[in-house]
C-alpha cells in the first residue's frame, strides 16, 4: 500500500465567524476526497474545540499545552471580523496568542505558512463592549500590514471559494516523501486534461447536431459531463438528431424514436382538438422549461418512424421565483441556497441550527402546478427508470439540471459532473451561478459528494 502523508492545519478565530469555521472544515474534507487523495495526502484541522476539560491553569494555557507545538503544523489559518476574542495573561485575545506562538514558530523553524483572512461587511454595533472589540480587531490587522500578505472578503461564501482556491493551489506546489509515490506520468496528465474539456457551446440559431451514442459518458474517467445527445420532453427521455432554436425562441427537435412505446409517447404530445397547445416539461443541455407544444410532425421512411417536434417557450415559466433566501441563524442567503442545492443533489439535510426559516424548494410544472422537494431527486429517478447505470447518467444530468433551474436556485449551471455508480453510490460535482442581484456580483456555489441511490 502507498504510504500515506499526514498534514496539519492549525484554525484560529473569535466566535463571530463560526460560519467561516465550518467551510474551512467543510472544504478540507472536500480535498481530501479530490486534490489530496491524489496526492497521498490526508488533511487534518486542529482548532479549540477539540480541546478536553482541564484545571489548574489559565483556558488558553491548557488549549496551548493540548494543541502542542506550532512546529508540528504545516498551515497556521487565521480569520477575524470584528472581534478580537477572550484576553488572555499574555495576549489581547486567545487567536492573537495562538497567532504569536504561529508568527516566533514560522521565524524560528520555517513552519507553519501563516495565511489570515479578514471580513470586510458591515456590522450592527449596540454595545461599547461590541465596539472596543472592533477596534481591537482593526488594530491587530492594522499591525499585519507590513509583515506579511493577508486576504480580505465580504461573505463567508466569498472566503470559502477563496479558501479552497488557495488550499488546492498550496498542494499542487507541496513537495513531500509520500506524494511523489502517488505521482501520474506526463503522457497520462495530458490524457485526463483531454477528457476534462468542458461541454461545446451551440449557438442559438443553428442546428445542434449529435452523435448517435448510446451514452456520452467519459471512458477514460466514467464521468459524465453533458447530456450528450439527450433530451427531456414531459419528463420521458429521448436520443435526438438535432436541435435549432430559433430567433423567437422556439426550438424545433427531430428524433427517430428506438421502440413503439417511443412512438406513442410522441404522438401524444400532438396538439389536442380545437388547437389547445399542451403543456410539458423540456431540458435540452443547459436549457429548461415549461414548453408548449406547437406542432408534432410524422414521417415513415423504409419502416422507420421521425418526428419533427416544435416547442415554444411559456414566457411565465422562464423568470418565475418562488423563494428568496434570507440571512438566518448566522448563514447568509447563498449558504441557504447552497444547503438546498445539496438537499437536490445529495439528499442531505440541512443543518439543525439553521431553525424555522429554511425555505421549502419548489420548482413550476405544467398548468401552473407547483411540486415540493423534501429530498433528494435522483433515488426516486433511479428506482423508476431502473436501467444500466451508464444509461441512468444522462438522464439524470437532464434532470438535475431541470430541478435546479427551475427551483430559481442558480441561472446558470457551470459545470454538473456524474461519475460512475458504484454500489449504489453516485459521486456529484456541481458548479453554479446564483441570480444577479443589484450591485452585486453573483455568488459561485459548489457542492461535491456522494449520493445514495438506493439502501
């Protein structure tokens, strides 16, 4: 077996960033399953809440004795807002202390690399208590400047895609015994960057043509990353020959259905008498919608069935918004969103502190219904559908990106990645980009894990 590295992350900050706390742990387990597994690296965060009941000595005395030597940590991270923290016997705070011993460490033995992060966002203050720790705060990073390069950002969000950018980059140059064990020969490398290309844009006024594939997974990786040349029409899935959308925006879809109960599902997608225009669900690539059905067109040619299929968007369906997150319980608005994006995804749960103000998702369907998620979308795929995995992806992908589009959950999908099942297991990788606000640049969320198909 190949030996494994162990690094050490020391974490150190007041109480009024716990939201920070939980992605700098949240993102180190996310590494260790990607960048660090790659690696044969392990990642492991030491901070104060760890530490066990002691007596006899100052609190942060007992934390210094149980957090051993700074030496021993590759990564010293600090973050701070507008508290300082607890004096101590010997420094303003116990993260100026635990700070200290960082900074004399780093001199003396060249290690841990000190990285600091500062909160720059407003703040209600009602105390002079609340106050003087605000100034401490900004003396202390006043008396940063100078000595050393720190970051600033304005939400927790914010910090944690900056966080996890510079942790992956921080490996990706760290040299170590274990690691050079696990490395992957060059020839290699430049064959996973090859499958790792991102899906072609179409444009909006020509045909998008499609290989007939049976499924467009990676066979180097087993990941899916498009949904190939597959499309959703009222929630049944169907291999297309192309697509053109068209200046009104109005897309028109040719296929060739592969059995008879194809065919019947198409033919009822016909217009109904007196010209009534139905009502379906549509995901087409990045595209979803409420689509309404203008013609179904039907042709035979040597025994084998095509259909031309016209669809026009229902201008309600593409901007409705039912929930607008709020800040709650010390999350902000994208970490809820977030947390319902892995509830979609992942099927978890949100945290148990958030309280009584997590919204509940909906999406829109046909005829202005509207349908609940409570939980996870893909068991319930899995279980209907029961087919091949490797046929099970792309529909998913279509699925997925139906329910997160139309939740107003992001506007844009960046990146969505599938990967094989395993046991039941599938592991997700998901990029989005959340609504544009008025001045305001739009939030990035990312959610990587598994999810369980079936017990």
């Amino acid at each position: 077996m190949p030996q494994v590295e162990k690094l050490k992350i020391f974490l150190a900050s007041p109480s009024d960033v716990a939201t920070e706390r939980r992605h700098v742990k949240k993102v180190i387990e996310e590494i260790n399953q990607t960048v660090a597994a790659d690696k044969g690296i392990v990642l492991e965060v030491v901070s104060s809440e760890k530490a066990f009941p002691s007596y006899g000595k100052d609190g942060q005395a007992i934390l210094n004795e149980q957090i051993g030597k700074m030496q021993e940590y590759e990564l010293f991270i600090g973050i701070m807002w507008n508290r300082i923290g607890t004096p101590t016997p010997r420094a303003k705070s116990g993260t100026a202390e635990e700070f200290g011993r960082a900074v004399k460490t780093l001199i003396r033995k060249g290690k841990p690399q000190v990285w600091f992060y500062f909160r720059e966002a407003p703040a209600y203050f009602t105390t002079k208590e609340d106050l003087r720790q605000r100034g401490e705060a900004l003396e202390f990073k006043a008396k940063f400047r100078g000595k050393g390069l720190f970051r600033e950002y304005k939400t927790p969000a914010n910090f944690r895609d900056q966080f996890r950018q510079h942790l992956t980059l921080w490996l990706n140059q760290h040299t170590g015994g274990a690691s050079q064990a696990r490395t992957v020969p060059k020839k290699q490398n430049e064959k996973i960057q090859e499958v790792k290309t991102t899906t072609p844009n179409t444009s909006s006024t020509t045909p998008r043509k499609t290989p007939a594939s049976k499924s467009s997974t990676s066979r180097s990786t087993g990941t899916l990353k498009n949904s190939g040349d597959w499309v959703m029409l009222n929630d049944k899935f169907f291999q297309i020959k192309s697509s053109a959308t068209q200046s009104d925006r109005s897309i028109i879809i040719q296929l060739s259905p592969k059995n008879m109960e194809q065919v019947a599902e198409l033919k009822s997608l016909h217009p109904g008498e007196f010209h009534n225009k139905k009502q379906i669900t549509y995901a087409d690539q990045h595209d979803t919608g409420i689509m309404e059905v203008s013609s179904v067109l039907s042709e035979s040619m040597a025994g084998k069935a095509n259909f031309k299929i016209m669809l026009k968007p229902i201008q309600r369906s593409q901007n409705n918004s039912f929930v607008i997150e709020v800040n709650s319980n010390n999350y902000s608005a994208d970490e809820i969103a977030e947390f319902r994006i892995r509830q979609i995804l992942l099927g978890e749960a949100p945290p148990k502190d958030i309280g009584r103000f997590f919204p509940t998702t909906q999406i829109i369907e046909p005829y202005n219904h509207t349908v609940e998620v409570t939980k996870g979308i893909f068991p319930e795929l899995w279980a209907k559908l029961q087919i091949q995995p490797r046929l099970f992806l792309p529909k998913a992908w279509l699925w997925a990106v139906y329910y997160l589009k139309m939740s107003q959950l992001v506007e844009d999908v960046l990146d969505l990645e599938l990967s094989s099942i395993k046991n039941n297991v599938m592991p997700v990788r998901f990029r989005g980009k959340r609504r544009v606000y008025h001045n305001q640049e739009p939030c990035i969320i990312e959610v990587f894990g598994n999810c369980t198909l079936s017990a």
